[in-house]
C-alpha cells in the first residue's frame, strides 16, 4: 500500500508540474564549523573545545543562495534580497552553467584573489537511490556520489516533476532539479526555501562585467587542495571561509 501511494503521488506530482521547467529557487547555505574542528587530526581535544567555543554552533552559519533557471541555463549566485545569518563580506561567486552547449562559467574569490573558469561541463556521476523526501511540496528523489575532486560524499534529493538539470553549488546532472543537498556528511546543508516555478521560460542575464584571474578547473582544484594540505600540515586551521567548501 505504502508503495502505491508513492508512485501515486510522484505520478499526480508529475502531471501538475510537469510542464513549469523553469523558474527560481532561494536556497539556505549552511556551514557547521564545529564540525569541520571536531576532524582536524592535529588538534588535541582541549585546543578543540577551546576553539568550539569561539567557532561552534549548533544551528550553523547560513547565508541566502539564489538559482535561476530554464531548460537552456542556470544562474546561481548571492541572494542578495535578504540579510540573514552571521555578517561577513561576500565574495565573488557565480555559476553559470549553459545544458545545450555544455559549457559552464565560473566566478569566484577564493583566499583573496577571484578567479574565472570557462569549461566544458564534465559529466557528474550520480547513483540514484530508493529514498524519497519532500522539499517544498515536491517528492524528491536521493541521489549520492562521491567528488573525488574534494575527497567526499554528496547527497543530492532532486525533484523529478521539475524535469529540469540544474542545481545549487557545483552540482548538477540529475533528472530533475535538485533542491536539497548534503556535503561531506553534513558539513554543507543547501536546502530549497522558496521556489518559484513560472509557465514560461525567463531570460538569464549575466553581468557585463566579470573580472578574475582565468584558470581551469583541475589548477584551480589542486591549489585549494594544495593550501588545505600545507595548512594542516602546518598544524593551521584552513580559512574556510575565504573559500567555498
């Protein structure tokens, strides 16, 4: 019975929806330093509790994301419409990813310094699984993969009635939005606060201006590896806010 309602639902789910394939989603970020603290191999415990002290909390540090998109593109990037969370200066970020050339654009500052990847789209290798969980009125599907680019899990719970490939943070691929993710156990949540669906396609306008040092994506990901690396090695605590996790 209970699976029969399942497929009743995402059945009458896809028979509402499934022609709004484009539209906006405002995302919450959130970071648990705590956690991140709490693995540090170098740290005894007493130097972790001290910094918890400083660093912990139990609710995270959240920030407003936004994402645009149409069957063509996304646009993700600050939401810039709402202050919530801890204050701190937001650097340069923007993806823009484009599903009919398969190309993507990235902006933004990492450690001080922005940088600019113009790419392909390499192909993200998602396993989709037989969990479901509801995220804004939409049933989503789990989906998990391991980004070996960063050495960790992802959880993706994507939206099959919106059949649309777009998706916050460096994530995408998936057979439908993707409106919640989970990042290295939960170090990251990204969930869907507000969306917005719209019956027709919406134009996506990038700024005229975009100014960074152009890189391609495998430097980029080995100098923040790299930094990661020295800085542990060095018995330092990543800045991890001057990049993004």
């Amino acid at each position: 019975m209970k699976k029969t309602l399942i497929v009743l639902i995402c059945f009458t789910s896809f028979q509402v929806f499934s022609q709004k394939r484009a539209g906006e989603v405002q995302y919450n970020y959130t970071i648990f330093y705590d956690k991140i603290i709490t693995e540090l191999p170098f740290l005894e415990q007493a130097e972790k509790d001290r910094r918890l002290l400083t660093w912990g909390n139990k609710e995270g540090y959240s920030s407003k994301m936004k994402l645009s998109f149409n069957e063509q593109e996304s646009l993700y990037t600050h939401d810039d419409s709402e202050d919530v969370g801890y204050s701190r200066r937001k650097g340069d970020f923007l993806i823009h990813r484009n599903f009919d050339d398969k190309s993507i654009l990235e902006l933004m500052e990492t450690l001080g310094k922005t940088y600019l990847i113009k790419e392909q789209m390499p192909e993200q290798k998602w396993r989709i699984m037989n969990e479901l969980k509801e995220i804004q009125g939409h049933l989503c599907m789990k989906a998990i993969m391991y980004d070996d680019s960063k050495d960790y899990d992802v959880v993706a719970w994507f939206a099959a009635d919106i059949p649309v490939a777009a998706g916050p943070e460096v994530y995408y691929g998936l057979p439908g939005l993707i409106l919640g993710l989970e990042i290295d156990n939960g170090i990251v949540l990204v969930e869907a606060e507000k969306l917005e669906l719209l019956d027709e396609s919406q134009d996506i306008t990038l700024p005229k201006k975009m100014k960074g040092r152009e890189i391609d994506t495998s430097t980029y990901q080995k100098m923040v590896k790299d930094y990661i690396k020295t800085s542990i090695a060095s018995r330092r605590y990543p800045a991890y806010w001057s990049m993004r996790y």
